[in-house]
C-alpha cells in the first residue's frame, strides 16, 4: 500500500494540470502493468483528478490575489469600481438632460 500512495503522489505531481483522459491511459498503463488492481485504478484516477481541480482552484485564487495586489499598487480600478462609475455618469447624464429641457 506505501508503494500504491508513492506512485499516486508522483502521478498527481506530473499529472496535475492534464486532461481526464491522460490521466485514464497513464493509470491504464499501470494496471495492464499489473501494478495497480483495476479497482485501485478508478480510485486512483478519481483521487487525481479530484486533486487535480484542487490544485487548479488554489492556483486561480493565488493568481486572481495576485493580480488584485498588483491593481492596487498601481492604482488600477477594478471592473466593479468602472462599473459604479459608469451608473454614477449616467445618472449625471440624465440629470443634465432634465435640466436643460426644462430650460427649453
């Protein structure tokens, strides 16, 4: 069993950004290998790509942080914040709009 979670560590490692189907041929391979028992391999191949979308969720939070840091040390609003300045424009707009036909 130490020998089954070692390999599934390595796999995961090397394996962490592929495709479903990757994963499937490379566990294939070490259960035609014998391995692995085709029961360990469905475990196996759930267990990576479980670990895979985890690796590529944390991955997008640290880049979305990242980025959001960088916004903000360069004083570069967000999209929500141009969004919020968009609305407020608008309404001036239209406030402008009744005013000057109210003048006329």
């Amino acid at each position: 069993m130490k020998e089954y979670i070692r390999k599934a560590m390595l796999i995961g490692i090397g394996l962490a950004a592929t495709t479903r189907e990757k994963v499937e041929e490379s566990i294939a391979e070490l259960v035609k290998k014998g391995e692995l028992s085709e029961k360990e391999g469905k475990e196996l191949v759930n267990e990576l790509l479980e670990r895979s979308k985890k690796v590529k969720e944390e991955w997008d939070k640290r880049v979305e942080r990242a980025i959001a840091d960088a916004f903000g040390r360069l004083s570069i609003p967000t999209k929500r914040e141009l969004d919020e300045l968009k609305v407020r424009v608008e309404a001036l707009e239209r406030t402008l709009e009744k005013g000057q036909e109210n003048k006329g």
